[in-house]
C-alpha cells in the first residue's frame, strides 16, 4: 500500500532539516528545492564548488525520507559545469525500527555531513 506523502507533514524530515539547515547554510549552501512522490518527500540543498581536480560545478546534497520503509536517505553528488556530468560523493541510508533510534541517527548524520561539506 502506498502512502501519499505531504512534505509539509512529514516531522522526521522538517526535523532534519531544521537541525542541519544553519550548518549548511554556513558552507554556503542554498535551499534548492522540495518536493514529494507518492511515498517520499525530499530537500535539496546546492553550492557552486569545485572537485578535487579543480573543475568548476556544483555539489548536491538531497534528503529523503520514506515513511514506509523506515529509512532515511542523505545523498550527494558533484554535477561538472562544463560537461553536466554527476559524480556521486558519498551515500548515508539508515533505516530504523522506531523513532527513538533517531537520536544516534542525527549524530551519525552530523558527523558526515560535515565531513561532506569542509
């Protein structure tokens, strides 16, 4: 069974965002865009970089959360200005039993977020 998800609804993601929204507005991201599917809502943040080799672009940063499957989704990826080439970067999924186990999950999240974004 599908669960139509409404972003504006969806606590666990708010609350995400809320906690990392500073930080990453901080590292000079912007908020780029929202959005919902039938069983997931999603953030995306983006700041103009460049890579490791010095190429000029921009990194991606999307959350996602899907109520159904219990899990919780940060991913981000390089898009090349020249050639609009995405090269993915790092990958976070948790899946948890219970809200509780959010609390590690959040800590986790932070450390790697802000690996990811210095």
């Amino acid at each position: 069974m599908r669960v139509l998800v409404d972003r504006r609804r969806d606590g666990l993601l708010r609350g995400v965002v809320d906690r990392f929204r500073p930080e990453l507005e901080g590292c000079e991201f912007e908020l780029a865009g929202r959005g919902n599917s039938t069983d997931h809502s999603w953030v995306q943040f983006r700041r103009e970089t460049r890579d490791p080799t010095g190429r000029d672009g921009t990194l991606v940063l999307t959350m996602a959360h899907g109520p159904t499957e219990r899990a919780l989704l940060v991913d981000s990826y390089f898009v090349d200005s020249l050639l609009s080439i995405e090269t993915p970067t790092r990958k976070f999924l948790h899946r948890y039993g219970a809200e509780s186990d959010l609390a590690g999950l959040l800590r986790e999240l932070m450390s790697s977020i802000r690996d990811w974004t210095h």
